[in-house]
C-alpha cells in the first residue's frame, strides 16, 4: 500500500493495485505527464515489496540462491533473479548491500511469500529474514533532468554515477538513501529510500523543492518501459527462460551453482535460444492483447507480450517473442479476429537520455 495517501489525493490521484499493493494509477492525462518526465524530470511512488536479510552469513545466503553475484561491499547492488528448476524466472529482485544488512526489492505483493520461503531454508546459517515493505517509502525520479532535480535537493554527497550504486544524505530534514537506477525509463534515473514515517515529507520535498518534478503514476512509467524496450516482470519475465529475454545484466556464467543454472549456461554454450524479445511497430490504431498470435505469412512465428499506445510516436507499439532467427520483415498480429501489419523494429522504439539496463542483448 502506499505510504503517502493523503497527499497523493491531494494531487487528484486516481488508485490501481500491483500485487496487492495500491499504487497511483495517474494524476489525469498520464499522456500529458509523460512528456513532462520525457522533456523535464517526474517522481513516483514505487510499490516495492522489500525483504530485509540480515546476520553474518546474509550474502552468501542471498548469492546461493540468485543469478547474479551479490556485493560484497557496502552501497552497491545488483539486478538478479530466482529460477525454478527448469531456468524459468520465479521472482526478480534488486539486491542492495547496505552495511550490515541486504534490502531485496522485489515485485509487489511477492515480499512476504519469498521471507517466509527463505526464513524456511536458513539451517545452522547466521541469517534473519523478514518481509520489511511498510517500513520504507521509495520514489523513483527519471527524466533528463533527474541528476539535476537529486542534486537541487540533496544535502551531503553528490548524487551516485555508477548503476544501482547508493549513497546515504539528507532531503530536508529527513535521512535518504539515493540509489542511480539501470534507467528502466530510457531516462536518467535515481530511486529515495527514507523510512515510512518520513515519506510524506520526502515526497513533497522531491516534487516541490529545488528543481520542481512532476507526479506521475504507473500509467505512466508503463508508457515509459514499453518506450524504453524495457521487459518487465508480470509479462516478460515470469516463467520465461532469461536467456530468451536477452537478461543478461542479471546472469552472471562465472559463479557457482543456484537453482535453474544448468539450464542456463546450457542455453548460453549452445549459442542462441529458441526464442527472442523484439519490438513490432503496428499499422493503425490497433492495440493488441498479450497473447495476441504474431504471424509470418500464414506461419506461426510467435505472441504480444505487452502492448499499448505510445505517447512519443502517437502509434500503438508491442514487445513480442517470435523465433530466434526470424527475418525482419512484414508481419501480421491477430486482433480482434483480424490481421493488423506489424513490422519488427530496433530497441528501443524512444532514445531518450540514458539505455534500459534491461535492452534484450543476446550472444
């Protein structure tokens, strides 16, 4: 649930709900918005949840068990992922190493599921998990100008370079943690950690003071994703191979065994998957379902994951997965019971001022 309410209403938010968790949906006219987060700089409410992993053996712990090796250092994190047995992507996670503890965040709603399930697996190891979601606020600020905007406000360090590095300042009076994304919106971009009980004022600092930035809900970061070529979690990723999404920023070949890792570098010796994520610019204003079938002639080449009318280009777009060694060329996506053009385009479909560190990448 979101930990501002009452001062989202105060903006005139219309609620949707991620995972069990409400979020703001928009503000009105999210189009409008967008091109305010495009040309300045905007702030969200992010509906993580948050695991909070802690005691002496809290790294190997959490690193045995992802896709990604987990730092060792404090201030640094790294984008991993759980797999099931068959390499299929059970949960995501940004895996933050702050001092003497881990913060996992995870997709809405999946916080307390995955506490319980790894509380159940620590044996004789050092390690306490807990599901830790109400005890943070976390706002996203993306836009060229979001360097700017964290710098117009935060006092103390300058604002972190390196990707999903943090530093810790103040906002005001409150304390802050000001982590550089991997850019998801195609835009520069920080995340602000505070505790919950200083949210509200952390929110209103970081729309308000200093360099003013606009309030945007999910509406709105979702126009920015799919822009962005960015795969995300409740329609690319669960239950799909990463290899096949190009996820290679979350695969790390050199480390030792977790769960799904046979299946994996199996994928990555033999050179190419079955499959690819690709991006489909439509003909008219057809915008169609995930599922929707993709078709080459009256060959069946694969399905819509996402799609959706994108602001920036006033066309519908979509991100499908077709055959790995699919010639570009003209295509047809089934909507309505009709076949609508499609043609496969480069990622991203918006260059904006920074790259997804999720852009499909593959061998």
């Amino acid at each position: 649930m979101t930990v501002v309410s009452e001062l989202h209403e105060s903006h005139g938010a219309t609620f949707t709900e991620r995972g069990g968790r409400r979020v703001v949906d928009h503000y009105g006219r999210p189009e409008r918005v967008h091109r305010a987060v495009r040309n300045v700089v905007g702030t969200i409410e992010m509906g993580y949840g948050v695991v909070e992993v802690t005691g002496s053996d809290r790294v190997d712990f959490v690193d045995n068990a992802v896709s990604n090796r987990v730092p060792e250092e404090d201030s640094r994190g790294v984008y991993a992922l759980l797999l099931d047995p068959q390499g299929r992507i059970e949960t995501e996670l940004y895996v933050y190493n702050a001092d003497e503890k881990l913060l996992c965040f995870v997709p809405p709603g999946a916080a307390a599921e995955l506490a319980k399930e790894w509380d159940e697996k620590t044996f004789i190891q050092d390690v306490t998990v807990r599901a830790a979601s109400d005890d943070f606020g976390v706002f996203g600020v993306h836009g060229p100008k979001a360097t700017e905007k964290v710098a117009s406000v935060l006092t103390g360090p300058s604002s972190p370079d390196e990707p999903l590095s943090f530093v810790r300042g103040r906002i005001g009076g409150w304390g802050v943690t000001v982590v550089r994304t991997d850019d998801l919106t195609g835009e520069e971009g920080y995340e602000v950690i505070c505790a919950a009980a200083d949210a509200a004022n952390v929110f209103d600092a970081l729309i308000n003071h200093g360099l003013n930035a606009a309030p945007f809900g999910y509406r709105t970061l979702e126009y920015l994703y799919l822009e962005a070529g960015t795969p995300r979690f409740e329609t690319e990723l669960a239950g799909t191979v990463p290899n096949v999404l190009g996820l290679r920023n979350a695969l790390d070949f050199e480390k030792g065994c977790y769960v799904g890792q046979e299946v994996v570098s199996k994928i990555e010796n033999r050179g190419q998957p079955s499959r690819r994520l690709v991006g489909l610019e439509l003909e008219f204003d057809a915008i169609p379902t995930g599922g929707a079938a993709v078709f080459d002639g009256d060959g069946h080449v694969g399905e819509v994951t996402r799609a959706d009318y994108s602001p920036s280009l006033d066309a519908p777009i979509a991100l499908a997965l077709v055959d790995y060694g699919l010639e570009a060329g003209e295509l047809t996506v089934r909507v309505g019971g009709d076949d609508v053009g499609a043609a496969v385009v480069d990622l991203p479909f918006v260059e904006g001022s920074s790259r997804s560190g999720r852009l499909p990448q593959y061998p």
